[in-house]
C-alpha cells in the first residue's frame, strides 16, 4: 500500500464534502431565481444534497462493478448516522424530537430499509428494483412539499436566511449560480473517483472485502456533511434539525442512492450473504430503535446517546475482528444479534409503555 493509497483518500473525502456544498449553494440559489418558494428548495435540492457524497461514491461503484461498496457504503452511512453521529450530537447537548419524526419520518425510515432487505434477499438489486427504490424517493418528496406547502409556518423565512435566498440577486447571478452547480457536480465525481480507487487499493492491500471497507472507511467519510450539520446545530441551538437531518438523510440514502446505483450498474448489484445475514439485520434494528428512543420524552438524552455510541464501537469491532479472521468474531456477532439487540429491544419497550401511560395521563 503506497502513500498515494492515503492520498486519493483524503483528497476524495474534501472533493466530496467541498462538491455537496458548493452544489447545494449554486442549485438552491438558482432555483430560487426561477421563482421556486425556498421550502421546497429546502425539500429537494437542500435534501437531495445532503446524500450527494453517497450517492456519487456509490453510483460510481456500482457503475465500476464494485457493488459491495454501493451496498456497504449505504448500509454503514445509515447505521453510522444513527449510532455515531447523533450519539456524538447527543453527547454536546441532548436532542429534541419532533412530533412528525416520530408518526411519520422514523416509520418512512423503518419502512423503507424492510423494503430494500426484502428487496435483497434473492441476493441481488436490479434494474427494476432500483426503478421501484428511485420512483418511491420522487414520491417521498412530493409528499413533504404538499405536506409542507399546506403547514409551512415561519419555514420558507428559515431556509431564505439559510441559503441567502432572500437576498436581490446581482447581474448575472444565474450564471454564477450555474457555474457552482457545474463545479459541483466535477468535484463530486472527482472525489468519488478517488475515493472509491483508494478505497479499493485499500481492501486489496489489507486483505478486506470491499464490503467491509464501504461499510467503515467509505460510510464514515460520506457522512461527514451530515456530521458536521448534525454538531453544528446543536450548538447553535437548532437540535431538532439535528434529528430530523439525519432521519431525512438515512431515507434518501436508502430510496435515491440505491435506486440510482441499481439503475446504472451495467449488470445486478450482488448483494453479498453475510450482509443480509448481520449488516441488513443491524441496519433495520438500528432504524426500529430510534422510534421508542425518540418517543420517550421526545428527546435523545446524553446517555442514550452514550448507548448509540457504545453500540456503534461494538458493531465496528465486529467488522474488524470479522474481517480479520479472528475466531471470536462468530461469537461477538451472534453474542449481538442473539442476546444484546434483543435484550435491548426488550427494555426499549418497557420504556416506550412507562412514557405512554404517562403521556396518557398528561392527555398529550
């Protein structure tokens, strides 16, 4: 493994992270030009740009014949956007959990991984599945435009503020705003070169499935606009878009990446065993979680975020211990699967029926 192996890594990751900004910033403003109400801006573009990174990284894999990175980067980016970055989020100031998450967001959520495991389970993704994933993402997002459109409140103000769109566009603005969506674009497809050409040689040399790379490296570092989001408006005070970023993120990765990946791969993405197996499974526990979590209270507090933490370090151990052929590994993973998950499951919902009954006899 040479030093150019890092180097297409790193420099992957800040094209990637560098393109989704400048991208969402040129196309946002562009679209408000034309005279697109900046909720619906922030709904799509906005949206659609925050998985930029997972879609590039995993269009480009699936497209190159590398379909245990597409699959792993989505299935590690959903899991680590849960358990990493809103237990980290949570440790910096505890969450606050929107009503709408709860009824409508997290069961999308939950919904949607059910569809794509079952989707996977002939152990392949084709063509028409990814058709059935990418229509089911179109659909998604006109149901939260009208659904906005019909409550939005003091929203369309917040998004406008966000993204300078409530700014007088100067002379020749819309050519300015299109060369960034230019930019953009060239520097998402640079980075998702580099990263999936480093991820590879990485695998190689280190003797890993690129399976287990996507999952980890691939997953970690396509989530870190998400990340960055995440910690930044929790010290701002907005740590209800915290919540939701996530969420929102976890069922475009699912819908659009996948869907689209599916639909450029020049053949089916396989879709390896061991992921349906243990990483699927994860995934969907991970998703299923969040609703009693966020219930309780309607927040995430620092120690469940200290739980979402210490699962994710035990879930990246087994990777580890799985990829390197160690004999304890099979007895960590069904030690996880077996008894602590379901454990869990189990106090989750002891928790979830105290919180009703007292939201009950609150009458909220």
């Amino acid at each position: 493994m040479t030093l150019m192996t890092y180097v297409y890594l790193i420099a992957g990751l800040v094209l990637l992270v560098a393109g989704a900004e400048v991208l969402v910033r040129g196309a946002a403003k562009l679209a408000a030009q034309f005279g697109i109400p900046p909720l619906v801006i922030g709904l799509t573009v906005v949206a659609f740009g925050t998985s930029a990174p997972e879609t590039a990284v995993s269009v480009q894999s699936a497209f190159n014949g590398s379909g245990d990175l597409a699959i792993g980067n989505v299935i590690g980016s959903n899991i680590a956007n849960v358990l990493l970055i809103l237990g980290l989020t949570a440790l910096v100031a505890p969450l606050i959990v929107s009503r709408q998450l709860i009824r409508l967001d997290v069961p999308i959520m939950i919904g949607a991984s059910l569809v794509v495991y079952a989707l996977a389970w002939d152990g392949a993704l084709s063509r028409l599945d990814g058709a059935l994933l990418f229509g089911a993402v179109l659909a998604y997002t006109g149901f939260l435009i009208y659904n906005a459109r019909k409550d939005k409140g003091g929203d369309d103000d917040e998004f406008a503020k966000e993204f300078g769109l409530d700014e007088a566009p100067k002379p020749y603005a819309w050519a300015i705003n299109l060369g960034l969506i230019i930019v953009g674009l060239a520097l998402l497809v640079l980075g998702s070169n580099f990263l999936v050409e480093g991820a590879v040689t990485l695998a190689r040399a280190l003797g890993l499935s690129e399976l287990v790379i996507g999952l980890t490296v691939i997953a970690i570092g396509t989530s870190l606009p998400e990340l960055a989001t995440s910690i930044i408006a929790a010290f701002k005070g907005e740590r209800d878009i915290a919540v939701g970023n996530i969420v929102g993120s976890n069922i475009f990765n699912l819908l659009m990446v996948l869907g689209l990946a599916s639909l450029v791969a020049p053949a089916t993405i396989a879709v390896a065993s061991n992921a349906l197996a243990f990483d699927f499974p994860v995934m969907i526990a991970v998703a299923v979680a969040c609703l009693p979590i966020f219930f309780t209270g309607y927040r995430i507090n620092r120690w469940e975020g200290a739980l979402f933490l210490a699962y994710y370090l035990a879930y990246t151990g087994y990777l580890v211990l799985f990829a390197t052929g160690r004999p304890f590994a099979q007895t960590f993973g069904d030690a996880m699967l077996g008894y602590v998950l379901p454990l869990t499951a189990i106090t989750l919902v002891i928790i979830t029926g105290r919180s009703w009954r007292n939201h009950r006899k609150a009458g909220i």
